[in-house]
C-alpha cells in the first residue's frame, strides 16, 4: 500500500488510497466537520459560521401603513465561502413571540423578505423583530432586535393597558392626536371642533366598553340632542354622567380630555342612550 505523509501548518495528514486522516501534533485525530458548521463556531454558543442578518426594515420604531408588513434583511454571510443559508424571523409583542416564520428562501441581491400574516399584528402597538440564518439543523446568532409601530386605529376602540376612566381617556388621547389640535384657524372651527369632541366621545364610550365600563352616549338635558362632551357611565345600579373635556369649545387651546364623575342632578341628570355593540376583538386578544 502506498502512502504518502503530509504536513500542512503543523497538521500530519497520511493519504492512502485516496483517504485522508489527519493528526494534530499531539497525534489526536482531527474530525473534519462540515465547512459551514463548527464546534464553537460563535460567541453566542451556535455552531454556524456565519453572520447574523441586519435588519433593514422596518425599522427605528417607525409607523407602518398596514398590519401585514414585510420584513427585510441582509442576508447572513459565511465566514468561509459563500453557502446558501435560509432564514428564520420572529415577530415579538412585549415579553411574547407573536409570529415565527417557516424557513425563508434567500433572496437576490443579499436581502431576504418575510410578510407577516395577517390576523396577528394589532393597531398602536409597538413590535419587535430579529432574523437568524439557518443551515439544515444548524443555526445561528441571532440579528439585533429592530422596532416598529402599527398604524394608529381609524375609529373604534384602542387598545389599552388599563381599565379606570383616567387610563381610557389616556390611551384614547394618545392614539389620536390629531383630533386634539386647536382648530381656531380657517373655516367653521368650532363645528370641526365639535366634530373632533365627538369623535373623542365615541372612542371613549367604545374603549371603555370593551375594558368592561357600561358606558353610553348622553341625551344634552333629555332632549333628542346628543351631548358632546358628557357621557354616562352606569355603575352599581345607578347612572353617573361624566364630563370627559374642559372647555371643548374653546378652539384656540388643544382640546384637554379629563375624567369627572357626576353622581346625579348637581351637573344634570344624565340620560342613558345605548351605545351600538362594539366589536373588541382587535382589542382585546
């Protein structure tokens, strides 16, 4: 039998047959391992020598216009030649992993896209997200976490973390800043004021419904007459009505929400008008 004795930077390699085994200077054989995966190949603990992916976008906490985005990133590199490698994304709310993607094919020019489905993403949230490369079963190292918002609700409840008036009309003023703009300027200011103010009303009434307040809309002094800015709240078997702006009327100043409770005739009797069943399931899940 033919052999042949190679020393390559310090590595003892005997080819017989076609058949390489090699040795370290110890004379311990050395196991070739597969080219893109390796013992420690990482300082997070995984094993594939790669890169992790950069998020591209979104990012930087930016508003997106739908609740179905595409997430893109750069691909992970090899740090040895350049193997193909899939990708894994993860979409997370808070502590919780909302989505996670199959494997992602590549893309071309170095950059890969995921969508998230639909059904998952919720109005005013903030999310996050990060990507990892994937070679058969091997992964590794996370990407950094990059940030986006959802797109502000166009009506309807808001989401919100409290359930006490106060926090309602927080999470309400919060989500639609806009309508809180002084409108002293151009035409019919204080009619797009009022406009505002009930648009306001409505969105305190349906979130607090769904954070389990029986709120409802107020007859202005038991007329047919819708009030703007008084609501009626029935608790404990009675109804209070509560005054939820001060001074709406005044269009020169933003609009200043508040949360005041009436217990009865001392701020007019308040005249329950049901409220139209709202739908909470973009809410409340």
């Amino acid at each position: 039998m033919a052999l042949r004795k190679l020393v390559v930077w310090g590595v003892a390699c005997v080819v017989a047959l076609g058949a390489v085994a090699c040795v370290d200077g110890a004379g311990n054989t050395l196991t070739p391992t597969p080219p893109e995966v390796g013992p420690t190949a990482n300082p997070d603990g995984t094993l594939l020598k790669a890169s992790a992916p950069s998020p591209l976008a979104p990012s930087g906490n930016v508003r997106i216009s739908n609740l179905i985005p595409q997430l893109s990133i750069a691909n992970a590199t090899g740090t040895y030649g350049e193997p193909s490698f899939s990708h894994e994304f993860e979409v997370w709310e808070g502590q919780n992993v909302v989505a996670r993607s199959a494997n992602v094919t590549p893309g071309a020019n170095g950059q890969s896209v995921w969508s998230v489905p639909g059904s998952i993403l919720r109005r005013n949230r903030t999310y996050l997200w990060r990507a990892r490369a994937l070679f058969e079963d091997t992964t590794g190292s996370w990407s950094n976490m990059a940030t986006f918002r959802t797109p502000l609700p166009v009506d309807g409840p808001v989401p919100c973390a409290g359930s006490s008036g106060q926090a309602i009309i927080a999470c309400v003023a919060a989500a639609f800043p806009s309508r809180l703009e002084p409108t002293a300027r151009g035409d019919f200011s204080l009619e797009r004021r009022e406009a505002n103010m009930n648009f306001i009303r409505d969105r305190v009434i349906e979130t607090g419904r769904c954070k389990g307040l029986d709120l409802a809309r107020n007859f202005k002094r038991g007329t047919a007459v819708i009030s703007h800015d008084f609501i009626v709240w029935r608790t404990g078997g009675r109804d209070r009505g509560v005054d939820i702006a001060r001074g709406f009327d005044d269009v020169d100043r933003p609009l200043r929400l508040a949360w005041q409770v009436f217990g009865g005739p001392d701020y007019g009797f308040p005249f329950y008008a049901r409220y139209p069943t709202v739908d909470c399931s973009e809410v409340n899940n």
